[in-house]
C-alpha cells in the first residue's frame, strides 16, 4: 500500500515539476496600431528609427528640407499614446516606401516589424527625392522598443 501511494505521489511531483509555469512563457501578442501620417517627402534626410513619448521629444525630429512638422504629429495625444515612426531617409527618386506590418508584445519588450520597398528595377520613376516615413501610435507604454526590419 505505502508503495502504490509513494508512486502516486511521485508521478504527481514528476508531472508538476515539469509543468512550465506561466511567468516563462513568452506571450507574442500583437499590439493594435494607427497609421498617424504616411508620407513621401516630410519624412527625415536621415534613415533610421524613433520613438516619442512626449511633445519634448518630437522637437527633436527634423523634417526634410526645413519643412514644417506635419500637423497629424503635432496632434498626438502623449498621455495616452507612443508615437513609433520609421523612416527611409533621402531617396532620388519616387517609388521607395517604408511601412511598419506589425507590432508584437512580449513580456519584456516590443517590436516594431517594419519592411522597406524599393520600386522595380524596369519602373518608371518620378525624377524628385523623396522621403518616405510611417509614423504610427500605439497606446503609452514604457516597455523597451526594439525594431526588426523584414527582409523579403
């Protein structure tokens, strides 16, 4: 009797012991997002990525050409949103594009999944450079971003 009960209770400990518990578990959720403003030639001279928390940060965002900031930026409400823009910096031509395809909540973090476009190698293209930008929101979070570009 006292064998079959310590083989009971030993499975019983095996069985739980091997059981993650939820704390481990990476949760990929993604997050829902708004397209703020999207455009080919208010965006930055320079490439690259930003994140804004408040109207502080944005002064630090220089338009191209010396333009003034697109007023749908301006309009953000900071309390409650995270302002997530990429931009593809100086093109020669018309028919580049960046976008940001989706963002994923992880217990420790959030990434920004974003893709650049290039246009066809035999397109016609707009002689004129052009600036490509996304800028999204998301609701205010103090989580790290981080960004991945998706190479096709």
């Amino acid at each position: 009797m006292k064998f079959i009960f310590l083989s009971i209770v030993s499975l019983l400990f095996l069985s739980f012991s091997s059981c993650k518990s939820s704390k481990d578990k990476q949760e990929n959720k993604p997050i829902p997002f708004e397209t703020v403003f999207e455009t080919m030639s208010l965006g930055s001279e320079t490439q690259g990525t930003k994140v804004v928390q408040s109207k502080e940060d944005l002064k630090d965002f220089e338009v191209a050409n010396g333009n003034d900031m697109a007023k749908e930026l301006l309009e953000v409400d900071f309390e409650k949103n995270t302002l997530i823009m990429v931009m593809a910096g100086m093109k020669n031509t018309g028919g580049f594009d960046i976008k940001i395809e989706k963002i994923i909540n992880t217990n420790d973090k959030i990434t920004v999944f974003y893709k650049e476009i290039n246009p066809p190698k035999d397109a016609m293209l707009t002689m004129a450079l052009t600036y490509p930008l996304h800028a999204v929101t998301i609701k205010k979070t103090d989580k790290e971003i981080v960004f991945e570009k998706i190479i096709e």
